[in-house]
C-alpha cells in the first residue's frame, strides 16, 4: 500500500492490465540463461520512485547479475503483499507497515532492504494556512482531512488525532483511493492533504501556485520515525531462491548509487521507460531529489535495517490496535542478501 501521488490513475496499454516488462539492456549481457524475477510495485501505476529499477534495466545491472526483470503494477494499493503471498511476484516494494499488518495477519512476508530510512509523511495544507504543533486541535478540529484510505495514511492520522486531543469524530476524514491529494487541497474540497514530502512538495513546487504549501511533519505530532518504503519477498522464495534475492539488491544498490550520483539522467531514463506515466520530467526530477536524502541513514549506509526500527513499527502499530501483537524483531526483516552483508 502507498501514498497517493498527484498523476495519472490509470495508464494505456500495457499498463491497463497490470504490468509492463521492461527488458533488461546492457552491452555485457551474458550469455548465459537469465534468471526471471517479477517485482510488484505497490501502486497500480509507476512514478519516480521507480527510478532505480529502471536504472537497473538500462543500465544493465540486472542482466550483470544474471536476472530478467519484469515490474507489475497492483490493480490498488492492498495487492501487493497478496501477489507476494501467493507467489505471482518474487519480490515487491510495501511499506513497513504493510509488513506489519501482513506478519500479524500470518503472511510469510519478509523485509529485505530499506528503501528509505525515515518518515517524512506530513500534513499539508494551502499557504498562508497555518499549521502547528502547538495549536493542532483548533487547526485540523471539523476540518476536512484527505487520506487515500493506505495502510500507511490509516496508521499515522491515529498519532495525529492523538497529539491533537481529538477522536476520528471530530475531523471529516475524505477518503478516495482514487483521488488527488494535491488537487483536492488546491481546489479547496479538503481543508488538509496527506503525503509524503518528497511527493506533495515536488507536486506544489511544479503546479505552477504561487506561495509557499504549509507543512507539518508527522513525526512532530506523535507519529513513530521509522522508514516507509522496503523492499519484500517471502521466507519460502528467500529460501528458494538466496542467489537471486542477492543477485537482485546487488543490482539495486548499483542502480541506487548511479541514480543519486546521477539524478538528471535518471529522471529521464525513467521518462523513457514510462512515456505514459502521466508526469512531467520537472516532477520526476524534483520527486527524486527530494527522495534522495531519505535514502542514507545516519552512517551513510543504504537499505540496511535495524531491529529498532521494526521494534518501534510493532510497538506503534499495536498502541493504536492496527496489530494485535509485537513480534520479534526478525520476523519482520533480514540484512543477510544485502551486498556488504
């Protein structure tokens, strides 16, 4: 499940039914037979988060690791843990609280790397409109707050309500899983948008309104700092399959170090791979910039994960009875495919 993004909703063509293959290139393809993988995005259309998968195509570090990949696209944002779970993905991207929902629930789902290290999920609201720590009930009380209706959003309002002094009564919370956050804010159908800043921020700065959006971290008003975004497979096809899990965030890590290094090129190639996507390349390459800082954690390493970071998700989840019980640690995630394991 995932954020809401401002875009397109549905793409034509292949993207109508679900996936799209994007062939792996490289002037050193190998020989050899390729190792098929079929990775699950988390939202049923592609966007700038995607940028290192395609780096990984175009560049051809998949096919230096002996791996053909195939990207899918969920038809909503609670598939993407059932196409893990039932094998018709080998891996996929979720957030960490999809993972936590999907463990409690019995699903044999497995973190494999962080995609980003932090939460950068906000409030947003239109300039000039004031929104504060300090004064949050007055602000946001009988006000009209969007959410997509995501297992990430439906986790974070909770806190929010919580640091406000306020019940889900007392907000009209507009759910559309096929709304526009941004849009909805701007034409003034909500009074308050949810969305991660990379993707509210990079979609204000480039729609051409005038002012500065306000914006208040979740993590200023009671929500838990722990990553979003992961990357996923199962136990069963981790087990199966060891070499190619490697294989695969080998790829990701080279794709990852070559997009940041390189975030012009990266855009574009993406604009490429996804003609239809529905997005300009101004917000591709802001989204991505802005995706960049929360990639590192604090000892400049990518995807690594810590038992903190789950222990803090499980704990949060179950205080506001989205789980029912706090598991170990490493129910939830491995670090042992990552390359500099």
């Amino acid at each position: 499940m995932n954020i809401r993004r401002l875009g397109a909703l549905v793409l034509a063509g292949s993207l109508a039914s679900g996936s799209l293959t994007m062939l792996a290139l490289g002037a050193n393809a190998s020989a050899a037979p390729l190792t098929n993988v079929t990775f699950a995005y988390d939202f049923p259309s592609p966007d700038f988060e995607l940028v290192p998968m395609v780096v990984a195509q175009d560049q051809g570090f998949f096919t230096q690791g002996g791996l053909k990949v195939k990207v899918v696209f969920p038809p909503d944002t609670s598939t993407t843990t059932k196409l893990l779970a039932t094998g018709a993905a080998g891996i996929g991207f979720i957030t960490t609280t999809d993972m936590g929902v999907a463990v409690n629930a019995g699903a044999p789902v497995l973190s494999i790397g962080n995609y980003t290290m932090s939460n950068n999920w906000a409030l947003f609201a239109k300039p000039g409109v004031s929104l504060t720590a300090k004064n949050l009930k007055s602000e946001i009380e009988g006000k009209k707050i969007f959410s997509y209706g995501d297992t990430w959003t439906e986790s974070m309002l909770p806190f929010v309500l919580r640091h406000a002094g306020l019940t889900s009564s007392q907000v009209s919370i507009v759910t559309d899983p096929t709304g526009q956050d941004l849009k909805f804010l701007l034409a003034g159908k909500v009074n308050i948008a949810t969305n991660t800043s990379n993707y509210e921020v990079a979609g204000f700065d480039t729609s051409g309104t005038k002012g500065k959006e306000s914006t208040l971290l979740g993590t200023a008003i009671g929500a838990p700092n722990i990553p979003i975004w992961v990357y996923a497979t199962t136990r069963s096809y981790a087990a199966s399959n060891p070499k190619t899990v490697s294989a695969f965030m080998s790829a990701m890590e080279k794709a990852t170090l070559w997009a940041v290094a390189n975030p012009t090129k990266a855009a574009s190639e993406f604009d490429k791979a996804y003609p239809k996507s529905g997005y300009s390349n101004a917000y591709s390459l802001a989204g991505w910039k802005l995706t960049i800082p929360f990639m590192k954690n604090s000892a400049g390493q990518y995807f690594t994960q810590t038992s903190a970071q789950w222990a803090t998700m499980a704990r949060a989840l179950k205080s506001i009875k989205l789980i029912t019980a706090v598991k170990q640690p490493s129910t939830y995630y491995t670090n042992k495919f990552l390359p500099s394991s």
